[in-house]
C-alpha cells in the first residue's frame, strides 16, 4: 500500500478533472501536500519521498497554468502529460541512484537489509517496472489521441500500464528473498579427494 498511497493525488485529480481541469489541479495539489506534510510529521526521510515531492511540484505547475490561463490547450493533453512526468521522475531517480521505491521499501523493510545489494538491485527493478508502465500508459494515450481511437483503448492502455507494474511489486521481491533465503540455506559442498589423496593420508596415519 505504501506505494499505491503515492497515487492518490493523481487519482483525485483525474476525478475532479473530469468536472474542471482547474479543480483537478487544485484537488490534487491539496491532496498531495497534505499526504507529503501527514509523511513528514511521522518522520518520514525525504528519500521516501521523492514521488510525493514530484507530485506537489507538478501540480503546482499545471495549477499555476490552469488558473492563470484556463483556456490553454494543455488541459486537452493533461493525462499524457502527467505520465510523461511519472516516467520521468522514475526514470530520473533510477539515474541518480535513488530509485523512488526504495525509500517506500525501507519503511517496510528491517535496517539490517538496507545495504544489501540484493536490496538494491530489487528496488531498481521495481522502479524500472513502474518507469515502463509510465511511459508506456503516455505513449499510449499521445498515439490514441493523433488516431482518434476509441476511449476504451486509452482504458485499456491504463489498466495494463498500472495493473503490470502492481502484480510485479508484489511477486518479484517474494520471489527474490526466496531465492536469497535458499542460497544461504544451501549447504557448502566438499569436494571429494583423489585416491592418491586418500592413500598418501592413509599411509601417513600408518606411519
């Protein structure tokens, strides 16, 4: 849940959007500042924050433009956008090493696995999971719209790009500590002496 939590603002702003694309800014900027401001009072590191802060920031934007111009043709183009800024900042933070995930991870996860690089590497491909379905649900929706295709392409589109990236959060991390709990578990394996090894030690015992 931890992660789903990261989309309510987006998920609110798609709602209210339907209505006014001006309110769909302000509802999900109020929503994502009031989630950010619920995590730091907890103590939440910033680290774990990184979808939150990309949220606000990108609310605020759109926001500034929806109130000052509501005519502008962006409101047209919002859900591409808003994957386009997704994807980006999934795939910014997997290029300055900090993918967005991990600090949800560690808030779930005992300290003594932090600096594990199993822990790492899971991490970075949970995030590279969540990239693709970004870019992929934005790609989407731009072709759907230069074609003019029908709206439940676009449904499609958002149920495959977020239901894929959901079900491999959940599976792969189960899956990658098993077979890290299984490697350690395995038991080291003498490799067998030679005959002549055998006699020599023989003889020796003799002696």
């Amino acid at each position: 849940m931890g992660y789903l939590r990261g989309f309510i603002p987006w998920i609110v702003a798609g709602v209210v959007s339907s209505f006014d694309w001006r309110w769909g800014a302000v509802g999900g900027l109020v929503t994502g500042l009031l989630l950010l401001l619920q995590d730091r009072r907890r103590g939440v590191g910033l680290d774990a924050l990184i979808l939150e802060i990309s949220t606000v920031l990108y609310f605020v934007v759109v926001g500034a433009v929806a109130v000052v111009r509501p005519d502008s043709g962006l409101a047209d183009h919002t859900d591409v956008i808003s994957f386009a800024w997704l994807a980006a900042t999934a795939w910014g933070s997997l290029a300055i090493r900090r993918p967005f995930t991990l600090g949800i991870a560690k808030r779930q996860t005992p300290r003594e696995y932090w600096d594990m690089p199993e822990f790492i590497r899971v991490n970075n491909h949970i995030t590279s999971a969540w990239g693709s379905g970004f870019t992929f649900i934005g790609v989407s929706l731009a072709v759907c719209g230069a074609v003019d295709a029908p709206a439940w392409v676009g449904i499609a589109a958002h149920v495959a790009g977020l239901l894929g990236p959901a079900v491999f959060t959940k599976v792969y991390p189960a899956r990658a500590q098993a077979r890290l709990l299984a490697a350690q578990a395995a038991p080291v394996t003498a490799s067998p002496r030679t005959n002549t090894e055998t006699t020599a030690n023989e003889g020796a015992g003799a002696s």
